[in-house]
C-alpha cells in the first residue's frame, strides 16, 4: 500500500490571501500532482473548464487528472485533448489538491473519494459559497472557463491555441451564445482575445450547436408534444419511456427547455425529465427579470439567476404541480419576481 501523502488536509490551512488567484497559484506553484473535476452531467463549461485548466497545469509542468462522475456530451467530445478526461466513480490519491470547477460542494462531482483532499474552489454561480480549503468565487464572470483563463494570465502562462478553443466553447455556451443576462463587454472583448489566441468561432459553433445525434430530434418531438403555456410561464416534458423509445441519452435533453423559453412573452420556463427511478429533474430558464437561481434554491436546487435546476420527487404529476405552483407565485410576485 502506498504511503498517501495528501491523505489529511493541512492543520494549519494558508491564510485567506486577500486575492484568491494569489492563493490559487500558491497551492499549484507548491504542488506536483493535481485532480481537477467539476460537476456531474458536464456541460460545454464543465468540460472547457476542465480541459483548460488540465492545460495550464501541464505548461507549468504539473501532473493533473481530470475526472467527471458522468461521459463527457458528444458535442464536447470533439474539443481538444478531450479524450484526458477519465469517467469515474471513485478518485484515487494522492494528489496535493483537487481543483473544483463551478461545484457549490464535493457532492455536486457526484464522485466518490474526494474528501481527503486539499480543495481549491472555483465558482461563478450565485450558489457559489466558500466551502473548500481555498476559494474563488466569481458571479460576474461569464463561465468556468473565465476564471481558468484570468488564472493563466495571472500564472503568466500562454493561452494556446487549444487552451482558447476550450475556453471559447465555455463562455458561448455558458452564455446561451451570448444571450443570457451574463453577457457583458467584457464577455465580447474575452471572446475576441480568445478568437486572437487561435479559437474558432465558426468551427466550434459548427460543432456545438450543428452536430445533433438524430435521437435528440425524436426526443424534442415528444418533449414538444408535452408543451404548455400559461402567461409568462411555460412548461414540457419526457417521460422515462420517451428516453427509452427515442434511443436518446440523457445528455440530449440538454437545452430542450429553450424551446419553452423561445416562446413570444413567455419570460420563464421549465423542463422536467422523469429519471428512470422516478424523480424528476427539472430544469429552469428565464429570460428577463426571474430569478430561477432563487426559486431553485428554495427546492434544493441551486444554479444562474437565467439558469437553474433541482431534482423533485415524482410521480410526473405532482412535480409539475409541485413547480408550477412556485413559479406561479414568483411570476404573480409585484417587482417582476427578482426574489
Ligand atoms: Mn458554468
């Protein structure tokens, strides 16, 4: 048995540095060996993220591993050095920290193993809280992916070509192609630096948004077939069976939710997919003034102000009547429901 060096967390953690990307570099100039994960089902952010932060670690000469609970979507799959990313259940020391990408706990990787060690924190979601050993949380940045870029530039790294690709697929999907409230100047001017360092935007839209599997379309079709409206509000839906007729994965309802949310005055909506044991995953959008970050809060959900999610018990039914009912009140809420 190999002696883990990285078993305990510190006794005496580095003190909070005033500006945590100094605290970050800290712990990555000190260490050799690094895990970076993020959270379960990755998303265009998760994985970017990840693949870019694995980048800066090798440049600067650091071994890292990076591993998600879940397979990476196959949109992503086509992303530079993807194939690093390993699927597991358990991680395995021993590591000097583990880097979490845009996870509000260790929970939220859906990994087993991680506790022992030394956690970097690395946010940008209103639910972000101060819950690792180091931490930067970040709600004005656009994705993940930003926060990895600052700390490339902060370490003095070169963003490659391969580094920007990644990156630039995390802040245009993060911000539903530079649609969603998180779009700022500063998004397009990030955009165009990475767009200089060698990504492309046409390219990776192509591959992001125009290489759907066919069994997502069939899955689309039940999921429109399950479409309502009422107001500013509208929802939809798959059942289990839908999955398992359509051939469709569960990365394929990615984005079905939109659907909803495109409709002229609708301003927030919501996906619920049945999971195969029977709770519902439900997904939140808004557009506009809806804070569905607060809303899926308060179900133990957690995410963006324009994007979030919680799990419901089902069956289908009492979901839909369990959020309907609490979106019904937020909408019905005088100052357009911020809170
Ligand atoms: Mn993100």
């Amino acid at each position: 048995m190999q002696a883990n060096r990285a078993q305990a967390i510190p006794q005496n953690p580095p003190p909070a540095e005033a500006d945590p990307i100094l605290g970050i570099l800290r712990v990555l100039r000190e260490g050799e060996r690094f895990l970076v994960c993020s959270h379960s089902r990755p998303d265009g952010d998760a994985v970017g993220s990840m693949l870019a932060m694995g980048m800066l670690l090798r440049q600067m000469g650091k071994r890292a591993d990076l591993v998600t609970a879940d397979r990476i979507p196959a949109v992503y799959r086509t992303l530079p050095q993807a194939d690093a990313i390993r699927t597991a259940m358990r991680v395995h020391g021993p590591y000097d920290a583990a880097i979490l990408l845009e996870c509000d706990g260790l929970e939220r990787t859906r990994l087993l193993g991680l506790e022992p060690f030394f956690a970097i924190n690395m946010d940008h979601h209103l639910s972000g809280t101060p819950w690792g050993q180091v931490n930067w949380i970040d709600r004005n940045a656009s994705s993940a992916g930003e926060m990895v870029y600052r700390l490339v530039q902060a370490a003095g790294g070169t963003v490659t070509s391969e580094m920007a690709t990644c990156i630039y697929t995390t802040v245009l999907t993060d911000t539903g192609g530079f649609c969603y409230g998180s779009t700022r100047a500063s998004t397009f001017q990030l955009a165009r630096e990475l767009v200089e360092a060698g990504a492309d935007p046409i390219r990776i839209a192509q591959d992001v948004y125009f290489s759907t599997p066919a069994a997502k379309l069939l899955l689309l079709g039940a999921a429109l077939g399950n479409l309502h409206r009422e107001g500013r509000l509208a929802w939809l839906w798959v059942t289990d069976e839908d999955m398992q007729r359509t051939g469709a994965a569960e990365e394929d309802c990615e984005g079905i939710v939109n659907y909803a949310l495109s409709i002229a005055g609708v301003e927030a909506a919501v996906f619920l997919r049945e999971l195969p044991e029977g709770r519902m995953r439900v997904s939140l959008r808004s557009k506009g003034q809806v804070n569905v970050a607060a809303i899926a809060g308060s179900l133990d959900g957690g995410g963006h102000e324009n994007a979030a999610g919680c799990t419901l018990d089902g069956p289908l039914a009492s979901a839909v009547d369990a959020i309907l009912n609490v979106m019904r009140k937020c909408l019905a809420a005088p100052n357009g429901s911020r809170r």
